[in-house]
C-alpha cells in the first residue's frame, strides 16, 4: 500500500516534534499541558488502576498463606464436679492452591495484562491529543495577534484618509459625502478591534486550562510569522499501525477480550484445589503442645447451573466480536487521517504562492487607487475598494498560515508521534 499523496521533502519522525516550529514558548505549553492537564493525569490513574486489577489477577495463580492465633481462657465444671480454669492458645497456618489445568486463572492475567497495555497505549493518545490541542491553540492565538496588528495598521491608514478627506471637505474641495464615507470605513474598522480583543483573552484564558492552570496572559515567544513549517514525518502505511497508541489501545482491548472469552470458556472444565494446615494447641492443662494438621484435595465440576456458563461464555464471544470491528475501523480511521493532512499539505502551498501573488497586485492597486484620488482623478470609494481587497487578502493569507500550521500538527498527531507518557 503506497499513500496516494506524496510529499517529496520529509523528516524522520521525532517525538518532541513541537519543538520543530521553532518557538520555545510553544514547547513550553506542550510541556505544562502533559504533566498538568486533567485529561492526562485521569487517563495516568487508570493506567494505575489497570495495573492493580492486572497485579490481583496474578495473585490467582500463586498459592496463598494465611496464618491465625485464636487464644482465650474459660472456666468449666471438671469430671471430678469442681470449677476448673484454663487458658488456650493456637496458632495455625493455612496454604490453599488452585491447580489452572485448563488454563482459566491464565487467561484472566493475560487478560489484565492486555488490559494494562490497552490503557498505556490509551494515555499516550489522549497526551498525544492535548499536545496537539495546545499547539493549535498557540497557533491560533498567535494568529489572532497577527490579526489584530493588521487591523491597527489598516485603522491607522483609514484614520489617516479620514483626515485627509475631512481637510479638503473643510475647504470646500470635496463635499462632505467623501467625508462621511471616510469616517464610515474608518469606525467599521475601529469596531473589530474589540472584537479580537476579546477573543484573544478567551482564547489565552482556554490554553490556561488546557494546561491545567487558571486562566489567565499566555507569554508569546514570537509572532505566527516567525513560526516555521517543520518538514512532515517521514512515515509508509506499514509503520503507521506500530505508531498510533489508538491502534495500539484498540488492539489491547482486542485481545482482552480473546483472553475473557478463553477464559470463559476454561469454566466449563472442573478445578483442582489442594490445601493444608499446620498447627499446635497450648494450654496450662496439657503437659506438651499438641501438633494439629490437615491436608486435602478437591475436585469441583459444574453439573447444572441453569445456562449461567453458557451465557457467560456467549457474551464473552460477543464482546470479543465487538472490540475487533473498532479495530478495524480505527485502523481506517488512521490512514484516512494521515492522507486528509497529506493531500492538505500538498495543496496549501500553491493556494499560498497564489495569495501571495494576490496580494502584491492588490497592494499595487490600493498605491494607484491612494494616488489618484489624492491628485483628485476619481472618488474615494475607488480607494475604499481597493483598501478592502487589501485587508480581505491579508486576513486570507493569515487564515493560510493558520491552516499550515495545523495541518502540520494534524499530520503528527495522524502519524502517531506521541511522546513518553509519565506514570507518577
């Protein structure tokens, strides 16, 4: 199988691959949201849990110890009718062990073990996630910022043309109509500020959160202009599989549920249990300690249990049938995604050389359009349309970079490039 997109110039894949764009300040939210957010930290606990469930399935396959000490005293009527006294005391031990001929209690560690993995391999999607979400999210805040300044440059020049349109209304040159036009493009302008002002706050205030801090100022370590374009992940459909941890978490819990099922099927078979007990009674009315022991063997077979094990084993069946159609559809889902960012990648940069070309012939066209209406050749709205192109080109190119950017992000999230989780 061959990607149907292909990138020509590419890099071996690095974990710590935020690191590529070039702002440490990124990095160092990546950073903050692996070890502070709470979806990270809730899916480390039940790595923890799964470990503990896998720890007491092992247990079932060792023998188990137990040890006692009853002791009291008490007054009873001896053979010869007189109130008697004593005091008792002993001590045992037990030792039991259930022999896994037909390999049940195997099959449930193998089980826990698989549910272990499933739940390390889940951990490290969800951190791979988070990471991926605070790096877009920098890049998005970064390009609200890069908004914002193209907005105070276009309101400056508007301020500057309403100036200019308000002295020759003063003077009679023009009438007022000019005028008004001015002013109306220049408060159109003015009212966005707030606009991305707020947004900028509520979008600082998100990767607060997302970092498991209170919301409050991210620091910038650059502008979205200086951020670079990492070359992509050098990654074939054959590795892509090894790669994801949500295969790998789909492929545990697939074969989780093949060692349930085995085991389900082992509770047809009878058990083999042996146990034995040592011990000794003291008391003031034996001259010598009395040695106590017992050894013994059972074997249970089910006879009759009213489908109960029948049932059990069917939707054990069930349930394995059940993990292995995610499976593959995870698996789908995978190369689906690296081909989406692949194909995106590939197009976004002839979009990008063309609004860049764009952009050099509307700014061309706004000098002419600036220049002929000061020497009085045409009306203001010539101006006004050609200031508008201008704008509407330079939020699309920022819009572009943003894009860039994330599809770069997707396309390492897509190929898998999750980093170490931390267990602590």
């Amino acid at each position: 199988m061959e990607w149907r997109t292909a990138l020509q110039d590419t890099a071996p894949l690095d974990r710590r691959w935020w690191e590529g764009f070039g702002d440490p300040q990124l990095a160092a939210l990546v950073e903050r949201a692996g070890a502070g957010n709470a979806d990270v930290r809730l899916a480390a606990a039940r790595v923890e849990e799964a470990r503990g469930i896998e720890a007491a399935s092992r247990s079932l396959l060792l023998p188990t110890l137990e040890g006692g000490l009853t002791a009291g005293g008490r007054r009873e009527v001896s053979a010869f009718g007189q109130g008697q006294d004593s005091l008792v005391a002993q001590p045992q031990f037990r030792a039991s062990y259930e022999i896994d001929l037909f390999g049940r209690n195997r099959a449930g560690t193998e089980a826990a073990q698989a549910g272990v993995a499933a739940s390390q391999a889940a951990a490290e999607a969800t951190l791979l996630s988070v990471s991926a979400a605070t790096a877009s999210g920098y890049v998005t805040l970064l390009a609200l910022d890069a908004r914002r300044d193209i907005l105070r440059r276009t309101l400056e020049a508007r301020g500057q043309a309403l100036k200019f349109a308000r002295d020759r209304a003063e003077v009679g040159y023009t009438s007022r109509l000019e005028w008004r036009q001015a002013e109306a493009e220049y408060q159109a302008t003015a009212q966005l500020l707030p606009q991305i002002e707020a947004r900028i706050s509520i979008q600082e205030n998100s990767l607060s959160v997302l970092t498991g801090e209170v919301p409050g100022e991210i620091v910038r370590g650059g502008s979205l202009a200086a951020l670079r374009l990492p070359l992509p992940p050098e990654v074939v459909p054959s590795e892509l599989l090894r790669r994801r941890p949500d295969v790998a978490a789909a492929e545990y819990r697939l074969a989780a549920t093949d060692a349930q099922m085995r085991a389900a099927r082992a509770r047809f078979m009878p058990t083999l249990g042996i146990s034995a007990s040592a011990g000794a009674a003291f008391s003031d009315l034996l001259a010598d300690p009395v040695a106590l022991w017992s050894i013994g063997g059972s074997l249970l077979a089910p006879i009759f249990n009213g489908g109960r094990l029948q049932g059990q084993f069917d939707a054990a069946v069930a349930q394995r049938d059940q993990a292995a159609f995610p499976y593959r559809g995870t698996v789908l889902n995978a190369f689906r995604e690296v081909e989406d960012r692949l194909a995106l990648l590939a197009r976004l940069g002839d979009q990008k050389r063309a609004l860049e070309a764009q952009r050099t012939a509307v700014a061309d066209a706004v000098r002419h359009a600036q220049n002929r209406y000061r020497a009085g050749y045409t009306p203001y709205i010539e101006q006004v349309d050609a200031e508008r192109s201008l704008l509407a080109v330079e939020l699309s190119l920022v819009q572009l970079n943003v894009d860039q950017l994330n599809a770069m992000i997707g396309l390492y999230q897509a190929v898998g490039g999750a980093p170490r989780l931390t267990i602590r």
